[in-house]
C-alpha cells in the first residue's frame, strides 16, 4: 500500500509551502481528509502518555455506523413491503428491496453529498481538518425522513442544519442541538405536508388513492373508541413491518444497533436506560387515565411505535448534545422518554414526540450539567468551610 | 486507623515486556547527566561551572526561588559540560564519574533525637530536600511548607512499573529510619499505601510509626495522588508531602551512613528489550549502559519513567532523577492501512479500553503497543471517557475544559489542587480526541501556583 500513500503524498505536494499552489494551501485538508480515511497517520507523541488507545474518532463514528445497518437493510426492505401490502400485491422479497433501494439509496447520497460537500469547504475555508462527525449524521438523516420526500426538500434543509445548527456553533463537538434531528424538525416546520399526515407514510401514498399512509400513532390519535380497530399486531411493531419514516420502524433492528453500541462501550447505557424507564413511567401514567386511544395504548407498545426506540438509540446518545456528566445523564435520558410520550399524546397536530423531546432536552443538557457539576463544587466548598471551621 | 479504599474506576493496560525479577549486571556509566528539567516548575541557578570538582552529594544547583533546594550530584567526579538549550536554558549537567564514589562527609544521623528544623535543615543541607514532592502542584517542597501530613505509595500501578517489593527487599532498616524522618517534618500523620491484593514486602508491612492504608484496584490506585483523595482530600491552602518508596529508603540511608547514594534499582521494559529486567544503576546514569545489546531493531522509543508520564529520551540518553524504570517500546512512526492495521481493521493486535476492537475478546493477551497516536487530534466528542478511569469525585472533563478557558476561580472549585498530570496519564491514554491532557493539566497547575502561589 506504499504507491497509495506515496500517491498522497505527491498530490499534496504542489500545496505546500514553496509549491506551485502554495496560496491555496488550505486545500490540503481536504486531501488529508482522504489521506486519513486511508492511512492513520504516522504521527506519534511526544509527551505525556507515549502509548494512546487504539480508538480513533474515525472508528467510533464507523461503529455507529455499523450500528445503523441494519435498521437500513430493513428499511429498504419495508419500504417495498409497505408499498405492495397496500396494494394487494404478491411480490417477491427482490421486488419489495428494490423499491426501498431506488428509493433510499438517493437520499442516502443526497445526504451525504449536501452535507459533506458543506463540511468540507467549511473546513478549507476555515483551515482545519475535516472531523468525522458528519458521518453519522449523515447516516441518521435518512432513516428520519418518510420514503417520498422531494430529494431538493432534503437538501435544503441538510444545508440549513449543517450550517446552522453545527457550522456556526464552531463544527464537530460544538453544536447544542443533534443535527440530523435539526434537519428533521425543518423539514417538519417548513414542510409539514410532506413530513406530517396519513398519506407520506408508505411509498406512492401521496400519488395512489389506494394506499393509506397512515402510522399506528396517527390511527391512534384518530382514535375515539377502544384500540379493536388497530390494523398491526404487536409483533408486528417489534419486527418493524408498520408504516413510519425509512429507518425506525424496526424494534428489532434497532435493538441489535443498541447491542453494538453497547458492547462496544459507544452508547451511553445509562442514556437508552433511564429514557425507557421515562418512557414506561409516563405510559403508565397515561394507561391509567386511558382517556382517548392514546392513552389505552400500553405503556410497552408505546415503546414499539413511531420513532421512540430509533431516537432513544441513536439520537439521544449523541455524546455531543447530550449531558455529559453521568449523572446528568440519567436524568437527560428520562425527561427525553417521558417527555416523548407526553407530546406523543398530548400534541395535537402530530402524534409523535420522540424529536422534539430530544431537541428540547439537548437545549436542556447543559443546564443539568451545570446543576451535577455545581453540586460538586458545593461539596467541596463544604468540605473545606467545615474544615475551616474546626481548625477553628 | 487504617483506611480502605477500593478503587473502581481505572485501567491496567496489558503491555509486553514487564521486567524479570532478575538483577542484571549493567557496566559502570562513565558519565552521569543531572537534568534540572526534571523538577517542575524549577528555575535552576548553577553552582558549579565546568572543570570543577564534586562530590556525590556536593550541591550542583539550587531553585530560583527557594535557593535552600539544592540539588546534589549523584557521583564525584568532573563538572565536564553544561548543555544549553534555547535561550540559554540548562538542560543538564554532565559529570565525569570517578572509579570510586566519594561522598560529601556528613555525620550518621538519628531522626528521633533531633527537631523538626534540624531534620530539615539536615535534608536541605544534603540536598535530599528534592526528593521531597508537594501537592498541590507535584513540585519540589518548599521549605517553609508546614505539611499537613506525609504520604507513601508503597506500589506503583502504572504499566510496566518496577516492583517496589522487590527493590526494597532486605532494606527495613533504610525504609524505616526514611520514615522516622520524614514524621519529624509533620504534625500530622505519615501514610505508607499498600495494595490489598498484590503481595507485600515486610519493608512496608513492618513499617512502624506510621498509618497503613489499603488500596485495592486497577491502575491508577498506585499514584499517590488519588490515595490522597480518599485519605484525606487536599483543600485549598492545604499542603501536604508525597515521596517515593524508593527515595524514603535513599533518605534513610543517608541519616544512616552520613552518605549521599543515589544508586537504585531500576526496571528495565518494554516490548522492544530482548529480556526485561532490573539493574543496580545510579541516578543519571547514562542509558546505554542499561540497553546495549538488549534492544530490538533500532526504531524505538526510549522513555526515562513509565510508558504513561515518562520522559522521551535519545538512545545516548540519561536516567532522570525521579525515574525509576525504563522502557523501551516500538516508534510508531508508520502509516497504518485503513483496513489491515487502521480504523477499520479488526484490530486484534490493538489495544482499546473501549470494546470498539475485536482484540477485547482475547483476554488475557498481552500488547505490544507502540508510540503511534491511532488517530488524528479532534474536538472532544466523547463523554464519560476520561470518568471511567478516574477514581476521584472530580469531573475531569469540565476540569479540563476549565483549564483550557484559563478560569482559575473554576478550576478552584472542580478540584485543581487534588490533581497533579500523573492522575490524568489515563484520560490521556483513552481519549478518543488525541487530547494533550496531561500538558494542559501541567499549565494548569502552572497557572494556578503562578496566580495563586
């Protein structure tokens, strides 16, 4: 692999200082940035711990990647599903993948494309290297969005989370809010009649009459009677064969993305906990009152539907917009579960609460922060002022 | 009453190359190097100039600010060169050993017998004041500090560290009369920590005078800074002493015998080295006298202490003054391909704390790790990290980030003064981000003795 790193080396080299294209030096960041992904560099310490782990920034956000798969895979496959269980179709598991294929694979490249296109010339611009943050949440963006949303819709509002929500905090590991989520909410707020409704939910729900879009949350919120007219079984929520955006249907999936995470030591086990336990604490509240269709809805079931388990997993464990201190994190992860069903039944205008809570409680996050790290300060005031006063 | 204390949080990395508890027999180093870069926040003034004369024990320079530390010469012999660095910096002092050692004459010495000052002024005046470290700041003690107590780490825990029950074995009498000295100099307590379950040597479990606390635990429940957190957590305007196992026996010895001996057992590791062992050496002994002929291939890196805070020496190097081991690992100063050795390869010769690499389903195995940073330097991404390998009710992150923002009254308050750099080797070792820690740590503490002396 030498000519390869030889190869970078050279197409640096017209870059550097006394170069042909000296002034344009911050270009190479952008060629480190592939230089990297090939090579970990052979740079070495100097002081301080001669030894480093072997995790790099470039293996953790992989590994979320990773994770992510296979709530992609079955996306795809769903999607096809979806569309021909709608449609009173016989089709074959190639015919059904290939719809989510045609279909996602775009926004997966769209994402992708907008996002890292802004990074990169941010970085340049700016003349740092480019951070791998964005691989992630380019990754999460289309797993977030319902199947049929306008590739250009996407895109501009890559562009505005990317530049806003993180590139004007100061890039990776600065943002307040979880960018893909941003993304997600404008979408929501700017577009809400391709992002909110019973007919986007399913591929072609928009254009064909024959099929009704429409998630289990949204027949619920509909819902005056009891829950006899619900048309998925439990199991059903749990392998993930419901309508709902690309990525989250499958508990399943999701469950095998929180394993990697876990095993790994990546996600934060006290985050996904705690927000279950919020979670099941606030349907069991609600299962008491058993007001409307919403409120019957078991506590457990609630868990399975809508975007609940895909946001606890992989958005709410963001370690960057997320509390940072452990025991700010049980009780960030809490408020985001019990939060999430709360809006889930109390919003009218969108049965689904998993986005906001978290956004609201990354905005949240350093204000438990601040009050975890103020309590230890107070102890060690303490500490010394009886000190003081026995000294005395 | 003697404290217990369980550490939870931590790490002990599996490196190759721990020393045989063999002695080997290391050639006489011809030239010995006294760096006054090994003392923190030092300003040394010379009092020797090239061509003189000296003693072992003769003084060879002293602190800026404290002129009563006086630093000695480890050997007699010839003041032969005085390196310089930039602005006219002293790097070291070279001395040309004689055959045979000469000592500075002082009287044998009997702690219990004399005051507190004069314990002192006998330390200072043998120039074995510097072996005497305080906290907060890990410096030299200065000699108007009125120590709270005195604490002993009677283990090292660090990766590849030597074994102080085997360098100590056989030298009760030495260990004792360092620690009857050492209580002159507090009205507080002397503390010896030792662990629960690693064997101990009667040099410590026999110490008397002194209070014996248990530490059980991964590393870094050996660094005398975290004991110290559970013993007896260090307020603001508080002081106390901390000096290693190895130097309460130097200091000892020379009550003992009136002789300053700055010779030691040093553990000589590290993946690189043919076969790791102990060597009798002394103090600023060259290195080569300890690696000829042992080392491995010719890209290493040469570290004077351990792999987690040493210092990065060339291979015509000197031992440092508070070094008490050498290791020797790979350079790492080679490309990785992604997918072989990289980010994306299994990674089964790697090393994570994390489980991110499938090397954590071989336990038991043991890691030759090299110098290589595994990735590029990034912002802080990762939380609860650093946490989970350290032991101290501090939040090391915002400390850290406290420190970078340059917020004394902030860094005050999240526990500066608990914390020396050493506590840190660990979060520095994990850090995702390829964070400096330790250094900022150490600018830290810099500030803060600067602002608030």
């Amino acid at each position: 692999m030498k000519f390869l790193h030889t190869a970078f080396q050279n197409m640096k080299k017209p870059f550097e200082e006394g170069g042909k294209f000296e002034k344009y030096s911050k270009v190479i960041h952008g060629i480190d940035a592939f230089e990297t992904l090939m090579f970990t560099p052979d740079e070495v310490t100097h002081t301080g711990a001669h030894i480093r782990d072997g995790i790099d920034l470039k293996r953790t956000m992989s590994i979320v990647i990773l994770a992510m798969l296979p709530c992609l895979l079955f996306g795809m496959y769903n999607a096809g599903y979806q569309h021909f269980l709608q449609l009173g179709v016989d089709a074959s598991f190639w015919e059904m993948f290939q719809i989510g294929l045609i279909k996602i694979l775009p926004l997966v490249v769209v994402s992708y494309g907008v996002g890292l296109g802004i990074e990169f010339g941010f970085a340049m611009y700016k003349g740092h290297s480019i951070e791998e943050g964005y691989l992630v949440t380019g990754m999460l963006i289309p797993l977030i969005v319902p199947i049929d949303i306008p590739l250009w819709m996407l895109a501009v509002a890559v562009a505005f989370s990317v530049v806003f929500a993180k590139e004007v905090f100061g890039g990776t590991g600065m943002n307040i809010m979880n960018v893909a989520l941003t993304t997600r909410a404008f979408l929501f707020f700017a577009y809400p009649t391709f992002m909110s409704g019973d007919k986007i939910w399913v591929h072609e729900g928009m254009t064909n009459d024959a099929i009704s879009g429409a998630t289990i949350l949204g027949d619920l919120s509909g819902m005056k009677g009891g829950l006899e007219s619900l048309r998925f079984t439990a199991e059903d929520m749990f392998i993930g064969l419901i309508p709902g955006s690309v990525g989250e249907t499958s508990v399943l999936a999701i469950l095998i993305g929180a394993a990697i995470l876990l095993i790994t030591g990546i996600g934060s086990w006290r985050i996904m906990l705690s927000a279950v336990i919020g979670g099941g604490t606030m349907g069991l509240i609600f299962n008491a009152f058993g007001a409307n269709g919403l409120m019957q809805f078991d506590w457990w079931q609630h868990m399975l539907v809508g975007g609940f388990a895909f946001g606890v997993v992989f958005m709410a464990t963001d370690p960057v917009t997320a509390a940072q201190t452990n025991k700010g994190k049980w009780i960030y992860g809490f408020l985001i579960g019990f939060m999430a069903i709360m809006i889930r039944v109390f919003n009218p205008a969108y049965p689904e609460g998993i986005m906001l809570a978290i956004l609201f409680m990354n905005v949240m996050a350093p204000l438990i922060d601040h009050y975890v790290v103020e309590g230890n300060i107070k102890k060690r005031l303490k500490r010394m002022a009886v000190k003081t006063a026995t000294a005395n | 009453m003697s404290k217990d204390i369980k550490i939870k949080k931590g790490l002990n990395i599996p490196l190759k190359g721990e020393a045989d508890k063999v002695l080997g027999t290391a050639q006489r180093s011809e030239t010995f190097v006294v760096k006054p870069t090994d003392f923190k926040n030092f300003t040394p003034k010379l009092l020797v100039k090239e061509g003189d004369e000296v003693l072992a024990g003769s003084p060879l320079f002293f602190n800026k600010e404290y002129p009563d530390v006086k630093i000695g010469s480890p050997v007699s012999g010839e003041v032969v060169e005085i390196t310089r660095g930039a602005k006219r910096k002293i790097l070291g002092i070279k001395i040309l050993g004689d055959k045979d050692t000469r000592y500075t004459e002082f009287a044998a010495a009997n702690a219990a017998s004399m005051s507190g000052e004069e314990v002192k002024q006998r330390l200072l005046d043998q120039c074995l004041w510097a072996y005497i470290k305080r906290r907060p700041y890990g410096t030299v003690a200065r000699p108007e500090d009125k120590p709270l107590a005195i604490y002993v780490s009677g283990f090292d825990s660090a990766p590849l560290a030597g074994d102080n029950d085997y360098i100590l074995h056989g030298k009760e009498k030495e260990f004792q009369v360092g620690l009857d000295v050492l209580k002159q100099l507090t009205d507080g307590k002397v503390h010896v920590n030792l662990h629960r379950e690693l064997n101990t040597d009667a040099v410590f479990k026999d110490a008397k005078g002194v209070q014996i606390n248990w530490v059980s635990g991964p590393h870094p429940s050996g660094n005398v800074g975290v004991q110290i957190h559970h013993i007896q957590p260090l307020n603001k305007g508080e002081v106390v002493f901390t000096v290693a196992a190895q130097d309460v026996a130097l200091i000892g010895s020379a009550f003992l015998t009136g002789k300053y001996d700055a010779s030691r057992l040093v553990a000589v590791g590290g993946s690189s080295l043919k076969s790791p062992k102990y060597f009798k050496t002394i103090q600023g002994a060259s290195l080569s006298t300890l690696l000829d002929g042992n080392v491995e291939g010719d890209n290493n890196r040469i570290i004077s202490g351990n792999v987690l805070t040493g210092t990065k020496v060339s291979a015509d190097g000197y031992l440092g003054f508070f070094s008490k081991e050498v290791n020797v690992i790979p350079e790492g100063n080679e490309a990785k391909f992604f997918l072989t050795e990289g980010w994306a390869g299994l990674g089964l010769s790697k090393y994570s704390a994390s489980r991110s690499y499938f090397s954590w389903l071989m336990l038991g195995k043991k890691y030759g790790l090299d110098t290589n940073t595994n990735g590029e330097p990034r912002a802080l991404v990762v939380t609860g990290e650093y946490e989970s390998v350290f032991p101290m009710d501090i939040y090391p992150q915002h400390l850290l980030k406290a420190i970078m923002i340059g917020d004394i009254e902030l860094m005050e308050n999240l526990g500066i003064y608990e914390v020396d750099e050493e506590d840190f080797a660990l979060c520095e070792y994990v850090c995702t981000s390829k964070t400096a820690v330790q250094q900022i740590v150490r600018e830290g503490l810099e500030l803060i003795e600067q602002e608030c002396g």
